[in-house]
C-alpha cells in the first residue's frame, strides 16, 4: 500500500497517456487505415485489380463542401437540400387517385406472402422468391404469377440476383451458398466462407468478399458464376465492411472500397480487372450504400453525416472513365440508395420517409415506422417531384419500376408483400 500511496500521482499519469495513445490509435484504426491492401504473394491466381495504385489516394477527384456540385470549370453549383420533400403525412378527407399524380395513390397487393429480394430483369419482368412456398416467380406481361422453376428451395435467406435475373445465388441460415440456373435447371455449391456476392453484367461471372478465418486469408474475389477459376483481386485484411462487390453495368468496376478521410468525409475508389488506376471521388459522410446507374456512367449513394444530423442523404456522381468525380451533386433528399431505382439512366425514383428520426443514418430501425412517399427526380434538370403517397402506411424496403414507366413496385417492409401503383 506504501509503494500505490507514494506513486499514485505517476501511476494515475501513465495511465492517462495509456488512454490517450489508445484513443488515438482507434481514431487512426476507424478513420485513417488505408482499408485495402495488394497481395504480393497472391494466394489466389493474381493481383488483378492493382488496388496498390488505387490505395495510394493520390488519384484525381472533384470534391465539394456542404451542398452543391463542380461544373466543368470546377465552380460550386448550390442546391439546397430537402426541397420539395414533405414533412407532413398524407393528406386527410381526400380519395386516393387511381394514378399517381402527387397526392393520395391507390395501392394494389401483388403477392399475399412475403417476397424476399424482388428484382426488375432486364427482360422487364419483376422476380422474387416467395417465403411461404419456397419458389421463385415472375410476373408475366399478362399482370400473372408464374413460377420460374418447379423446385422448392426451403429457407433462402438471401437472393442475389443476376441482371438478367436467369441466375440467382442462394444464401441459407447456416450458411452455406448456392448459384441456381434457372435456365438449365442446375444448381452449384459455392464455398461458405464467400460472402456479399455481385454478378457481372453478363451474368457470366462474379466478384465476393473470402472471408477466411485468418485475418490474412481474407480477400476481394471473381469467379465464374459457378465459383470456378477464382482469383484474387486484393487482400482486404480486417476492412472487410469498407469493400463493396458491386459490378457495375459498364463492366468498368468488380468493386468499390472506401478510405476515411475524417469524421465527415471518405474517398471512394473503384477496383478495375485489368490494373486500371481509376481516378477516386470524396464523399460527405459514412454509412456509404451505392447504386450504379443503368450504364454505368453514374454512382447514386446516401451517406450520413453531422451536417445531416446523422440522417441518409441522396447524392449523384459521375463515376467513368476520366468523369469520375466531377458533377457531385446533393439531389436534397433525406432517403437510403436502396429506397431507389432507375427507371433511365437520368430519372430515378424513390421512396422518401415523411420523416426521420435524428440519427436513423447509424441507427436505421429508427425509420422502421415512417411512412415513404414516392418522388420521381430527373437527374439532368434536378426537378424532384412528389408523384404519390401509397394508400395506408407504408414502409418501403425496396422500388422498381416497369418498362415505359406505366406501373411502380414496391416492397412494405413490414408485411414483405409486394405491390403495384399506377404512374400511367
């Protein structure tokens, strides 16, 4: 007790450096580690995507503070931010219209189970597997359901889906992971350790994160879509949440990683499969969730930040070739990327929560409860345009809209059903 008492000064000071150099090193840890690194021993067939060069930051970028964007001469273009979004609920002692026209919208249900991961193909059909009976289905020109294959595929927990939507992989409770044809009928084990999967635009191929039980055995993959002929891209090491597998439709990029430059802001880069030195872009926030645009030309994505009081914000940049970066605009609404959908490569739509709760950025069951509406934004005039507020309350998990935009799907998240509403 002596010893304590006649050094309890000095002890009490070392532990506060100790602290220090902790927080310090969790602040560096967080927001400064370059989160993806090469690997020079290439486990896995080759560094193919060359992040080495990326991960140096030193690529070219436009960037803005606060709202706005960069015109070609590198002025800031202002646009203020929440225009037009509505923050009170539906109006009262009105009809709901048969179209959607900006006020109340009459909803029809398309499927009486839930519907996990519907998608729009490329062939402008919805897809989805069904919860209840275990089946995919397609709805067909004729507003019917039809089954894409008789087998019954017991507990998906997840669906990935290709462009095309004649290839899905399959993600079950104890992991384990499948790539079905639906064409062929045939279905292929993928490794479990294989996670966050993305098709190419071909449906031929896939990139994914293997997430080894060693820190060092993790990397950023492709393959074929059967996981066969897989190579490395780069190793990822414990930075796994700040790589994106997201294939974009110019087959330009197999992925996205992201590097903390500080509390508000974070540089993107795009990994290439030929060793391409893609320029980067910054971003105003975390939480980053990207959409590609139909060719590829654009990257839609929400992030949060203290300027948005830790609440998802809508931006839009172009992201080709030497592009890249530039025309960073703030579209002003208050939604996740997810609650959106291209229907062309310059119009989107999207569900819009009524209103957020601080913080549902970090904290997204926040928003569990509110009630979306549905804009329509043209991305070359920056128009956004209330189009409807679905009969009910309702909380949209995912958007899509048909070809010719005659007819908008969406998913409640509550109930998981699917249902339609009329835009023509």
């Amino acid at each position: 007790m002596g010893f304590i008492t006649k050094y309890k000064k000095i002890l009490l000071i070392l532990a506060f450096l100790g602290l220090v150099v902790l927080l310090g090193y969790l602040l560096w840890r967080f927001f400064f580690q370059n989160p993806i690194t090469s690997n020079p021993d290439n486990p896995e067939g080759g560094n193919i995507g060359g992040l080495e060069l990326a991960g140096e930051g030193t690529g070219n970028f436009s960037s803005t503070t606060g709202n706005g964007r960069l015109d070609a001469s590198g002025n800031v273009i202002k646009t203020e931010p929440n225009q037009n979004q509505p923050s009170t609920g539906a109006p009262t002692g009105s009809e709901a219209s048969d179209l959607a026209v900006g006020g109340l919208t009459k909803t029809k249900e398309i499927t009486k189970d839930r519907a996990l991961d519907p998608i729009m193909a490329s062939d402008g059909q919805l897809r989805f597997y069904n919860d209840a009976d275990g089946k995919f289905y397609k709805l067909d020109a004729n507003g019917d359901l039809v089954t894409l294959s008789d087998k019954v595929f017991h507990q998906v927990q997840n669906v990935t889906w290709s462009t095309q939507g004649d290839k899905a992989i399959l993600e079950y409770p104890d992991g384990s992971k499948i790539t079905y044809d639906f064409n062929t009928q045939k279905q292929v084990t993928l490794p479990k350790h294989w996670e966050d999967f993305s098709f190419s635009p071909d449906g031929a191929s896939i990139s994914a994160k293997s997430m080894g039980d060693d820190v060092e055995n993790r990397y950023l993959i492709v393959s074929n879509a059967d996981g066969s002929r897989a190579s490395s891209l780069s190793a990822i090491g414990n930075n796994a949440d700040d790589v994106y597998p997201i294939w974009s439709p110019n087959n330009q990029a197999a992925a996205m990683y992201t590097r903390g430059l500080d509390f508000n802001r974070q540089e993107v880069f795009f990994v290439g499969l030929n060793g391409e030195n893609f320029k980067s872009t910054v971003i105003n926030g975390r939480g980053f969730e990207p959409q590609w645009s139909d060719t590829g030309d654009k990257l839609l994505y929400s992030v949060y930040s203290s300027d948005t009081n830790m609440n998802p914000n809508l931006w839009i940049v172009n992201a080709q070739g030497d592009n890249i970066g530039q025309n960073r605009t703030n579209i002003g609404l208050n939604t996740w990327a997810s609650k959106c959908t291209f229907a062309t490569n310059d119009e989107i739509y999207c569900a819009v929560p009524n209103n957020l709760p601080q913080g549902a950025g970090l904290f997204p069951e926040l928003a569990d409860k509110t009630q979306d509406n549905l804009y329509k934004i043209d991305l070359k005039t920056g128009v956004k345009k209330l189009i409807a507020v679905p009969e009910g309350v309702t909380n949209v998990s995912s958007i899509m809209v048909a070809d010719g935009q005659n007819q908008l799907y969406f998913t409640d998240k509550t109930s998981g059903r699917i249902y339609e509403i009329k835009l023509k």
